[in-house]
C-alpha cells in the first residue's frame, strides 16, 4: 500500500496517518517531522530551513524532495503525509516511484473548512518523548500513563503562520486534488468527523478492513 494523504494544515493528516499505520503496518513518512527533527539536531540543514518552517513557508522544493526520496524505496508499504505539497513535488514524486519500479495506490483528501483547522491547530499538543500528536480537547495528552511528555506546541502553530500556511495549501496544494483526480486515484474524506470514524472512512475508501476506524 502507498499512498499519499492531502488536505489542509490541522485536516488532520498526521493523527490518521499514526492510526491507519498502526493497523495496516504501513511506514509512516511525514516531511514535516523529517523538517522538525533536522531543526531539533541545530544541523546545517537544520539551520537553513527553520525560518521557513517557523514562518509557516514551504521549504524549497529541491530541499524537500532530497529529504523525502530516500524513505520512498526503504519499505513496500507508506503513507506520505505532507508530501507533496505542489506540483513540482507531485512531478518528482512521480518520477521517482518510476525509478524504482512501483507505484502510488491512493491519494487521500481529507477535507475540512479552515474555521475548524484554526481551531484544531491552536489546541495541538505534540509528545516530545513519542511524537504523538494530541489535543487540549479532543483527544487530550494522557496523564500519568506511558507517554509522560513533554507536550508541546509547535513554532508554526501561532495564529499569523497558521493563516499563512491555510493560504499556501489552498493556492499550491489543494490543485493536487485534481492532478490525482485524473490518475484515477483520488478518494475525499469528510475529516469534520471524529478522529476513529475519519480513520474507518479513510480504510474503507482504500478497500481495507474498517473495523480499524473503531
Ligand atoms: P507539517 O508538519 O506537514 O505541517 P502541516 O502541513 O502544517 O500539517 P499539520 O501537521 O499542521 O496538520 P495535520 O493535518 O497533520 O494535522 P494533525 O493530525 O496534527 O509541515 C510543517 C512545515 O514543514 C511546513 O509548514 C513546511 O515549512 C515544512 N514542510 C513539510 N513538508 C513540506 C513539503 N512537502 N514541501 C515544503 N515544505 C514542507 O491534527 C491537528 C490537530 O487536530 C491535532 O491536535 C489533532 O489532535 C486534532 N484533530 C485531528 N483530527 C481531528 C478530528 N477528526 N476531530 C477533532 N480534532 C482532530
């Protein structure tokens, strides 16, 4: 199974890609994590891209397609989340499969207003120690249980760089809808709904087993 997850910032995509990789096996690629943890090690890269992250920009595309390429032949199974995100990235990561022979399944659009994702982002928390994401009310860090944390809000999730990031996802991304729309291989998922019944949508949209979604 590989496939790619779209949708807006706070749609909800990281939260999936954690639930349907625990229940199908598939690897869980995230570029912004890969962006996070380059920042985190203060390595050279590191340094070059976190006013752009900080800022809520997209990394420069040949950056971004470096990081991301060499995890796409390490397993048979992924879920990328956050790539691509234009389509520049789509070409590459076209090209790429190419060359090692395989191809995308599905293109996951998980859709919600940006009202919502506004929201959604203020309240996320993410656990230092396991980098599961959580939030203040919907899905709370646990306390006193196997993940102590710390949970911490993101640079990026301050309300001028959200509204920054809701802009460039509609300009650049969201047109990748229609690009896998012609493949055939776009399937749109109401992510309004809660967190189990989005992740029940979005197997059974993929043809797999949705008991999971509970
Ligand atoms: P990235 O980490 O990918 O951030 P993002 O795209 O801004 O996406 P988010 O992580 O904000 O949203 P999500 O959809 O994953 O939401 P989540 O599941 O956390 O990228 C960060 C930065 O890295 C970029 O800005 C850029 O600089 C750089 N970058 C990364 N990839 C790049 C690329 N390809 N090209 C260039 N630059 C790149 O959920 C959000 C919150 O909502 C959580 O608190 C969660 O608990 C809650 N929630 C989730 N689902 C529900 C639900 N159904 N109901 C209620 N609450 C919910």
């Amino acid at each position: 199974m590989r496939v790619v997850l779209l949708g807006p910032q706070g749609a909800g995509k990281g939260t999936q890609a954690q639930r349907i990789s625990e229940k199908t096996g598939a690897e869980h690629i995230s570029t912004g994590d890969l962006v996070r943890a380059e920042i985190k090690a203060g390595s050279e890269l590191g340094r070059k891209i976190k006013d752009y992250n900080d800022r809520g920009e997209l990394v420069p595309d040949e950056i971004i397609i470096e990081m991301a390429k060499p995890y796409l032949s390490e397993t048979e199974s992924w879920l990328l989340d956050g790539f691509p995100r234009n389509e520049a990235q789509a070409r590459a990561l076209d090209e790429a499969l190419q060359e090692i022979g395989r191809d995308l399944d599905w293109a996951v659009a998980l859709e919600a207003p940006d009202e919502e994702l506004v929201m959604r982002l203020s309240g996320r928390r993410q656990s230092q120690a396991t980098g599961k994401i959580y939030h203040v009310e919907h899905d709370p860090p646990p306390e006193g249980g196997d993940d102590k944390g710390p949970f911490i809000q993101r640079e990026d999730d301050a309300e001028g760089a959200i509204r920054r990031r809701l802009e460039i996802y509609h300009e650049h991304t969201e047109p990748l809808k229609d690009y896998y729309g012609e493949k055939g291989i776009l399937v749109t998922v109401d992510a309004t709904r809660g967190i189990p019944e989005v992740t029940g949508d979005v197997l059974r949209e993929m043809g797999q087993p949705a008991e999971g979604g509970t």
